[in-house]
C-alpha cells in the first residue's frame, strides 16, 4: 500500500501544529490551516511573498527560515506575530542530491498561552520572593526583640564563649538552672553557626515515657497490615539533618536510650525503631543539664560514653541573680515585646527597676518575665510603679549569699537609695549636688550608672 501526494497534503492540512515550507531564497510556497488558526494571518496575505519581505512589513520580528538558510542548518526561536501571538519555530533546510538548499519546512506552535503562564509563574516568584523578603525582616525584627542581653560582666563572658565556639562542630554542654536561658543561648549558636539555614531541633528529654521517646527520637518503621508496606515515620535526628539538635536536661534520658544515642553518635548512623537499615547522621548536637552533670555521671545518672560525646565543651549560664546590671534591661525587653504584642506602651518607673535589679529571682529569667507580663496586665496607667509581691521585692542582701551581700553591693545599694532621694526631692543636678556635697558632674555620672531620671532647668525630665 502507498502513500499518494494527496495523502500527504491531506496529512499536512490536518495537522495540528503549522506547517510553512519556502523556496531555497525564502519564499512563502505553502502553508497548512493550522498557519492560519495560530499566527491569525490569512493564506493570500503570505503565500507567494519572500520571509524577508514578511520580516520587513513586522508580520514577524524574525524569520527561522532565514537563518536557516544562512547556517544551512536546522534553527529554533521564538517569534512574534504581529497579531499579538508568539510562536516556537523550528525551520528545518531539504537539501538536494548535491548539497544545496531545495527547500525550508518550519513546524510553528504557539505558546502564547505557556508565555502567559511564565509570566505569571515569573510573577508568582517574584511575590514569594518578596514574602520571604518580609518574612525575614519580620524574623529579623523578631530577634532583634528578643536578642541576648548581656551587659553584665559574667554574661558577656558567656557570650564570648558562645561566639567562639558557634563557628565549629563540636558538641556543647549547656548548664544553668532552670529558667536561666539554656534554650535561648542553644538557639544563638545555632543561628551564628554554619547551619543557621538549617533546623534547630530541641527535645525535652523528660517529657516523654521511654517508648515514646525512642520512637520520636530515632523514628519508626512499622508493617501496614492492609498494604503490607512499611511506613516509616521519621524521628528527630532525621528531621535535624544538616542543622542541630538540642536536647534540654540530657541526664532525663533513660539509661536505654542513652546508650543507643551514644552508638549512634560513635558510629554516626542509627537504627529507627523496628528498621534494620542505617540511617545516616547529619547534625550538631547541643545538650543542656541542671544539675553538675560530672556527678550525674558519678552517681550512674548519665552513661560515660554519652557524657564524653556530648561535654566536649562547657558553658556555664549564669543565673540572674548573678548578673544584676541584666535585669532593667530584660525587664525593659519583655515590656517592649508585650508592647507589640497588645499594642499599648507601658513604662517602668526607675525605683521598680531599682527593686527588681534588688530581687532574688530564683526563677531566673522565667520569673522575670512571667512577673513583666503580670505587671503590665494590672497596669492601670502609662507607668508601673509597684505590684511587686512580698517574695519579689525582697532585697538580694537580704536574702542572698555572702558574696552576694559584699560590702561593694551594700555601698552601691546606699548610694543608690540617697541618689532616688535626693532626685525626687531637689530634681536637679544642681540640687543635688549642692545637697550632697558633690560635684554637679560627679552627680550627673551617678544619675546615669543608676538610671536615675533627672531635669535639668528649663527642660522637662529625661531618663
């Protein structure tokens, strides 16, 4: 059976994509319907007229047929109509016998509808890009609330270990009391390590039951009884890959667990429960304890392979009664963030300050905070000046140690209480001095190391 030429024509004119055959100099010999249907231009408009020709009058913005004809060989572009569609067109040169050019065949589709769609796939892209923009000033603003604070001596010393070592690998031990700011020290050398980009993921390793914690740990795999697949759930140190650990009070683990994290530590991959395929590990591990974990160690508490694994290096957070000059300044950061949160600001009067900076704070950090949030919640004006409860506002010397009662503190303490004073009595610096016997500079700079708002005259009262 042949294929007769009307065939072929028949072929040509049905078929979907366009077909455009040319001369050997570029002149329009025959187009299919489809030529018609997709560039809108009409058979007697082209046909018998040169591509260059077509080119010249802007039917086209270029011609693959004439590159074709130029490279003597098979082209592909883009090409708009000057009906408004745009065209993929791919001009293919039929050579004779002895190698020259008899004619182009181009096949023309058009992709005006998949430009459309790139465009707006462009645009798509360009929103999301400019949400993740936002997203990251948000969480750059967010940080920036709740970043680190670290005026006192002690903490910038713990800061200065923190940075040192966020730039390595090397696991860290992070012990504190409770509430003293384990987490957020975790997270900071996350963030300015080189898996910031990463996960950060903490478990508390004294929350769950035994079994529920090596399933969340390590991950699962069970059987489906209806499939007969397995179904494999993945656990923390897969869903930590390539970024960090954090486990809160490591000595919690039961002693199971800890040696099977100890091996997976040591060999660097683990098994998850019911699997018996490795997995690989990709992580930085940061632990935290409570308690002197060298004498959990003694005691049998924590196993003596997991404890060298994991206390390469050590951090000791400071609580807060230990870093003093902290407490205004977080007191003033937790005001400010309940400030975005609730959208009404609220001050602090420089004598409530001065009694925090006083208190014990055996909850540490989390006392604080959870004391700002109840004083700004009963606030009734655009200042807190009082609420503190009996326990609160109790004095450090007092209550604390003898090296927290030092006669440097009990000085400052006095100096401080006639300073308050004599301000809200004389108010200025001049007043105060003359009063105290001081130089009007020597109470300017005591005002100022104790946050004691002054005024000068003339001029209304700044902090």
């Amino acid at each position: 059976m042949t294929v007769s030429l009307s065939d072929i024509t028949r072929a040509v004119e049905s078929s979907y994509d366009g077909i455009w055959i040319t001369d050997a100099i570029g002149t329009t010999l025959f187009i299919n319907e489809a030529i018609c249907r997709i560039t809108r231009l009409k058979r007697e408009n082209v046909v018998g007229l040169n591509m260059r020709t077509l080119v010249e009058r802007g039917m086209f913005d270029v011609s693959a047929t004439l590159l074709a004809l130029e490279k003597q060989d098979v082209v592909t572009i883009l090409q708009h109509v000057s009906t408004g569609v745009e065209t993929i067109v791919t001009a293919t040169p039929v050579f004779n016998t002895d190698g020259t050019i008899d004619k182009v065949i181009s096949n023309v589709r058009d992709i005006t509808e998949l430009s459309a769609l790139k465009e707006k796939l462009e645009r798509a892209e360009a929103r999301n890009l400019a949400y993740q923009n936002e997203i990251a000033r948000l969480k750059s603003r967010l940080e920036e609330d709740g970043k680190l604070i670290a005026e006192d001596q002690t903490m910038q010393s713990v800061m200065r270990q923190a940075e040192r070592i966020a730039a390595f690998e090397t696991p860290v031990l992070l012990h504190g009391e409770p509430g003293s700011g384990r987490h957020r020290l975790a997270r900071w050398i996350h963030d300015h390590s080189e898996r910031r980009r990463q996960p950060f993921i903490k478990l508390g390793c004294g929350a769950l039951p035994e079994e529920r914690l090596e399933r969340e740990l390590f991950g699962s795999e069970e059987i489906d009884d209806t499939q007969g697949a397995a179904r494999v759930r993945p656990g923390l140190l897969e869903l930590a890959r390539g970024g960090t650990l954090y486990l809160e009070d490591i000595a919690a683990l039961p002693v199971a667990i800890q040696m099977k994290l100890a091996n997976a530590f040591s060999c660097g991959v683990h098994y998850r429960h019911g699997g018996d395929k490795p997995v690989e590990l990709d992580l930085r591990v940061l632990s935290s304890s409570t308690d002197d974990l060298d004498q959990q160690r003694r005691n049998g508490g924590i196993r003596n392979d997991l404890y060298y694994q994991v206390n390469v290096y050590r951090i000791d957070i400071p609580p807060l009664r230990r870093r003093r000059k902290d407490i205004p300044l977080l007191a003033r950061q937790f005001l400010d963030q309940l400030a975005k949160r609730y959208g009404k600001k609220i001050g602090i009067s420089t004598a409530l300050l001065a009694k925090l900076r006083d208190a014990p704070w055996n909850g540490n950090i989390r006392e604080l905070r959870n004391t700002m949030e109840r004083l700004y919640v009963n606030s009734e004006g655009q200042t807190i000046v009082s609420g503190l409860s009996p326990a609160e506002g109790a004095t450090h010397a007092a209550q604390g140690t003898p090296e927290e009662a030092s006669l440097k503190r009990i000085l400052e303490d006095t100096e401080r209480r006639v300073l308050q004073q004599a301000y809200s009595r004389y108010e200025t610096t001049y007043g105060v001095a003359n009063a105290l016997g001081i130089s009007q500079t020597s109470a300017v700079r005591k005002a100022r190391k104790y946050a004691i708002k002054v005024r000068q005259p003339g001029r209304p009262g700044v902090a």
